[in-house]
C-alpha cells in the first residue's frame, strides 16, 4: 500500500512517458532504509510492465568495480527479460551472464 507516493509515481511515470521520444533522465531513488523505495519501484515496474526496468543496490556501488559491473549487467538482462514476460534468475557469473544475454 502507498501513502502520499503520489508524486513520486508521476514523477517515475514522466520519465518514462519521455523515453519512446528518446528524451532519458537517469534517476535514482535515495532515501533511509526501509523507506519504502524499493516497493515504490515495484509498483512503477507493475505500471509499465513492458519497460526495462533495472534496480541496482548501492552494496553493488561500493564495493569492487567488477562486482559492480556484473551487478549491472545481471541487473539490465533480468529487467529486459521481466519486460518480455520472460522472468528469470540472472546469476552474476560468466555463465550465467552469459546464458541470459542468449535467452530470445
């Protein structure tokens, strides 16, 4: 249940209203833990469910750069996949990587 995310949904939904006219606004969801960003994405990823949506934890930011950048592409192959209806684990290995990128 949300309370008073109304502008933060129409915000979130802007952005990506802007995105098929190739008009792209990084953005990033910040606050105290347990604040509820993570289920204000979740609702914003069941509005537009046919968009990529990729979520990333700042524990990935902060420690190794190539833990980082697996996070990141396990991350972007899992939303590609959640927006074909095609939901799946994306492990952050070589293989796995790997196996989800060859995924149709």
């Amino acid at each position: 249940m949300f309370v008073n995310r109304a502008t933060e949904i129409a915000a979130l939904d802007d952005v990506l209203r802007l995105l098929p006219r190739a008009i792209r606004r990084h953005t990033a969801l910040l606050g105290l833990r347990r604040i509820g960003k993570t289920p204000l994405l979740d609702q914003v990823r069941r509005r537009h469910p046919t968009i990529a949506i990729a979520r990333l934890d700042v524990d990935a930011i902060v420690t190794s750069p190539e833990h980082f950048a697996r996070a990141v592409v396990s991350e972007t192959l899992s939303a590609v996949l959640r927006a074909r209806a095609a939901h799946a684990y994306v492990a952050e290995t070589d293989d796995g990587l790997r196996g989800a990128a060859a995924r149709p």
